[in-house]
C-alpha cells in the first residue's frame, strides 16, 4: 500500500519537472521555432536510450525573492544514452525554464555529466540555449561557467566534445563552446555573441542586428566559431550523428571501422585536374574520388574555403583529409586557413586518424593586411600542428607546392611518413614565374628583347625544375605516382602505418603559437 | 552550370579562382596619415577642448572621447593648428571615424 504511494508520489514529482517551465513557457519556445530541451536529447540519442539525472535539482538562492522560485531542473537537463548503440552523454539547457539561465546548480548539473563523461570516456554533447548568467545569483553564476570552462579544458583531447548552439549563447557563455572540438549551429536559432546589440548599442554606438552580430551564418561563414551549420535542428541532429560515425569514442581509441566501398564511378580522379596550373579546380572532387563511397563528411565547408578539412574512410577506416582549394583564392594559405587546418589536424592527432593532406597551393597569402593580422603567427600553427601530429601522415601533391606552403603542407621536413606526388607536381621555393625573374633578372633585364627572355627563361625553369623530379632525386618524394593509383597506395600507407611509434622528448605540453 | 571566376595575382602569376565574401569586404590598408585623428576604439564625444583654427602644443587635449566607460584624452601627437574638427560633443561614433583634422602651423 505504501510502496505503491510512494511510486505515485515519485511518478508525480517527476511529472511536474518534466514540465520544465510549464506550458505557456513552451508554446513560446515553439513559436520561436525550437524544439524543447527533452525533445533535442529524443532527437539525437537512440529512440528510448535516454535517462535522465539530477531530476530534483534545485538552486539554492535567497536573494531577491528566489528563495520563492522552483526552477525545475534548474534550468538544464542532463543524462547519458546511446547514439548508434554506443554511449554518450549530454546536457541541453532548458530556455523554458527561466530562459535557460545558469545558476550554480545548473552549472555544477553540467559539470556532473561532464565528470561523468571523461571518467567512462565517452563523447559530451552540450545543447546551449541559454539567456546567459542567472543575475540574481550573482558571482555563484559565473563560478558555475569558470567550473565548465575548466572541465571542457581537462576533457579536451581525452574525449570528443560537441558544443549545440540552439538559442542564444551569449556572454561567458560563449566559451565553454569555444573550447569543445565541434560547434554546430542551425539558421535563424543559434545566436552567439560576447555582449548582445543592446549592449554595442548603447556603450560603442553601433547599430546592428542580433542575426549580424552572431547568427548562425555569421559564426559559419566569417568568424570561423562554428564548424557546421544546418537549416533546421532536424538537420542539425543528423549531422552530429554523422560525425559520430567517425571519431572515436576516446584518445585511447580508433574510430570505428566500417565495411570498405569503393569511390562512386562519377569521380574520375583522371579528369579533374586541369593541366594548367592557374586554372580552378574543386578539390573536393579529388577527395571523393579516393574516399569510401565518395563520402566526404566537411567541417568548416563555408570558413575560409581556401582550405578543405573534413572527414571520409578509405577502406573502412576514418581519415583526416586536408587539402588546399584551389577553386577559392587559389588555394591561398593565409590566417584563416592556417588556424582552421591547425586546429582539424590536432583534433585528429589527438584521437587517432590518420591525416592524408592534398597539396596545391601557390604559397602563403602576402599583403600589409595579412601580415598586421599575423600571418606569421597563425600560419606556424599549420607547421606545429603537422609536426607535433605522431598518428599517420601522408601527403600527396596534387600540382602547385611552392615555398613555405610546401613545406607547411605536412612535408617530409616535418616527418610525413609517405610523400607522394603526381606528375603534374611543381615542387618549387617559388613559382616559375617569380623564380625567373630574380634568378635571371640581369639576362632579361640586358636582352634586346626583355619581354621575350623573360618567358624564354621562365619555359627553362618550369621545365628544369617545376616538376616532381627535383625533390624525388633528393629523397624528398617518395614515389612519383600516376593518379589512378592514388587510393591504392593511400590505403596502402595507412595498412603499414597500423604500428607507428614515435618517441617525443618528455615535455608537459608545447607551446603552440595559439 | 558555368562559374565566373575571378582573376587573383599571385607573386606574378594570374590565377583563375573564385573570392569569398569575407575576403571582397576585408578592410584595405591605407597609408596613414598623421595629420588625420581617427578613433581607435567607438565610444562617445564628451567634450571638445579646441576650436578650428586654433594653434595646439604637441600634447595639448584636443577632446574626451568615453569609451568602455573610460574617459579617453586625445592629445595632440604634435604641435600644429586644428585644421578642422569632424566631430561634436555628444556624438557616438565608430571605430575609425575621423574625428579632428591637423595641419602644420604656418608660423614654423
């Protein structure tokens, strides 16, 4: 008799929480096109994997009348469940209740699971939808937010963390996604900024709008904060489960193998290329043509495209793929592509997938602009990023590898295992054209016909040395291979790689030129 | 499907590409001009301590401009005369307007 009160007792408490901010808190979350917290968790685990902790959490602020306040939850949801049958855990911020304001309780909620997660070594995925601090309680709010700072820096690189921006994300908030390894964003919901338009209204005088200031496209396309953007949270969802599918679970894994397929016949890796060194090209078409099923998985597809990075299988196994985009800027390194392909490289040298780097590029980007942005700086930490990375690396030159670009682009200067490069390769410290004009500039300049010398000798050098011959004399290059057996030996590389062991010297940890 | 592409020169070299938006609105760098008095950070006019024509000492302020609710002195960065002032006080303006323009003083 009592048992069976007890259980209506439990089913009803927990009935009123699951509420979260009660009804008309939620009609408004789905007129601003949101789903609810609890509808997000549904939406990216395993159909009834979930179970929730921490139900019957409450804050304990006094101040300002909150002692008269239930927050249900306190504001966040947090459990763990399964995404494909493997385990994960997540928290989702729950904006109906007081708009998903963090509290110390909250925080400490967050913290839990992230707790949780690194002891079980297993992927967080945080769902941020959050006015920001909890005011009333003051300086125990952004206590709660140093604590989540300082777990996502202790997870960082043990497991993979997914930062879900699904509302705003505003203040101190913004950091602990700034800190996780994936941020993804969905149009016209996710907002992300460090002060609001209110703010840079009334204390900068600039007029702007929430969706300029930190939209979803914004984050995307030019500040290069987000690493996916998607239409609707529906999209977004899938696009997490997809990268799931290939990162491993933890630093002390491999990613999941699955069945080998072969490139889809429409890639044909012969006719992609142009013979011309000055023409476009999608490189991304190049990837495709040697991954499993053409299946190229982006990150980062509208930031700084002058460089592609993303994820694909050769074989079954997950491969980091780094390639320079000719199609955009020429492929350019400048300060944006070297702080995206640094840090993609790290996440994959932290967790164990091979990196294979596609190389056609003219160099890094000159300019006054570039080098007060600090070129110099921000392109180091391609050259860091290739260096310190032990897990397998292979680098195929496509066409152009001119100066510091070339060495940058994981050559075998800073240890590639394999270097392969095609025929059409310029492995050069500048291109023809440059080149023959400063080594030849007497000749040409003392010719009768200056123009005329100038190409003749520009045609020398290309033929002297823009090719891949220079280098495979001296080692540099291992293999000079035709196009069609790119795949072949990329698989290859990375079968023999299986047992790689690199010793480096015993440090605490480098200093990358953050 | 035909894409237009862009000419992008390249240490000499001509290269056929496409541009980002992020790099078609980039900020062009211009040569500075030390007569010009730009602000280094948005922020509000608060008061302006000279009036056009007036001959200033290297150091003198010239205006209060508060921004990060910090009153910011902008002194003079050499002797000369105020040429033209861009600004007043009460004026929100952004980074790099250009708030007083400077000229030699004809008596040197």
């Amino acid at each position: 008799m009592s048992l069976k009160r007890n259980i209506l007792d439990l089913r009803k408490r927990k009935e009123i929480v699951l509420q979260g901010g009660g009804e008309d808190a939620i009609k408004k979350q789905a007129a601003m096109g949101k789903l609810t917290a609890r509808e997000r968790i549904e939406g990216i685990l395993d159909k009834g994997s979930f179970h929730e902790y921490d139900m019957f959490v409450e804050h304990q602020s006094k101040d300002f009348d909150m002692d008269k306040k239930v927050l249900h939850g306190d504001g966040v949801v947090i459990g763990t469940g399964t995404v494909y049958g493997e385990p994960v855990a997540i928290y989702a911020q729950d904006f109906t209740v007081a708009g998903g304001s963090l509290g110390l309780m909250h925080a400490r909620k967050i913290t839990k699971i992230m707790d949780h997660a690194i002891k079980m070594r297993m992927p967080i995925i945080g769902i941020n939808d959050s006015g920001g601090a909890r005011i009333q309680e003051g300086v125990d709010s952004l206590a709660g937010y140093g604590e989540i700072f300082f777990h996502n820096t202790q997870a960082s690189g043990v497991i993979p963390q997914l930062s879900v921006i699904l509302g705003p994300c505003a203040g101190g908030a913004v950091y602990s996604p700034a800190l996780t390894d994936f941020v993804f964003v969905v149009d016209n919901i996710s907002k992300m900024f460090i002060t609001g338009p209110e703010v840079v209204k009334t204390v900068l005088g600039e007029e702007v709008s929430m969706e300029e200031l930190g939209g979803a496209r914004v984050h995307a396309c030019i500040s290069g904060n987000a690493h996916f953007f998607a239409s609707t949270e529906q999209e977004c969802f899938e696009q997490i489960k997809k990268l799931l599918t290939f990162i491993p679970w933890n630093n002390q894994r491999k990613a999941k193998a699955f069945p080998a397929k072969a490139p889809k016949a429409e890639y044909n890796i012969e006719k992609i290329l142009p013979a011309d060194p000055t023409q476009p090209y999608d490189v991304r078409d190049i990837i495709r043509a040697v991954a499993d099923d053409s299946d190229f998985f982006e990150v980062q597809q509208d930031f700084a495209q002058n460089i592609v990075v993303g994820f694909g299988r050769i074989d079954g196994e997950t491969i980091g793929f780094v390639a320079n985009q000719p199609l955009v800027l020429a492929g350019v390194l400048d300060c944006d592509s070297a702080d995206k392909a640094g840090r993609f490289i790290r996440f994959c040298d932290a967790f164990n997938i091979p990196i294979v780097t596609f190389e056609d590029m003219p160099g890094y980007l000159p300019g006054v602009e570039q080098e007060y942005m600090g070129v110099i700086r921000h392109g180091a930490k391609v050259l860091y990023a290739y260096s310190e990375a032990t897990v397998p690396k292979v680098t195929v030159i496509l066409r152009k590898a001119y100066g510091g670009g070339y060495i940058a682009m994981n050559s075998r200067h800073l240890k590639a295992d394999f270097m392969f490069a095609w025929p059409t390769a310029e492995i050069a410290v500048m291109g023809p054209e440059g080149a023959a004009n400063i080594i030849f500039r007497k000749e040409i300049k003392e010719s009768a016909n200056p123009e005329e010398t100038r190409k003749q000798k520009v045609a020398e050098y290309r033929e002297k040395f823009a090719n891949p011959y220079v280098a495979a004399s001296k080692g540099y290059i291992d293999s000079v291979i035709e196009p069609s057996e790119t795949r072949l030996l990329l698989k290859h590389s990375i079968e023999v790689s299986g047992n790689k062991t690199v010793m480096t010297p015993v440090k605490k940890h480098g200093i990358p030129p953050f | 499907m035909t894409v237009k592409y862009e000419k992008f020169l390249l240490n000499g070299v001509e290269y056929k590409t496409l541009l980002t938006q992020k790099w078609i609105n980039r900020k062009r760098w211009e040569e500075p001009n030390p007569y010009l008095l730009s602000s280094h950070i948005p922020g509000t006019i608060m008061q302006i301590e000279v009036k056009e024509g007036q001959n200033v000492q290297e150091g003198d302020v010239l205006l209060i401009l508060q921004a990060m609710k910090m009153n910011n002195k902008l002194t003079a960065p050499f002797s000369g005369k105020i040429k033209k002032i861009h600004v007043n006080a009460g004026d929100k303006i952004p980074k790099g307007a250009l708030m007083i323009e400077m000229e030699e003083n004809e008596a040197v």
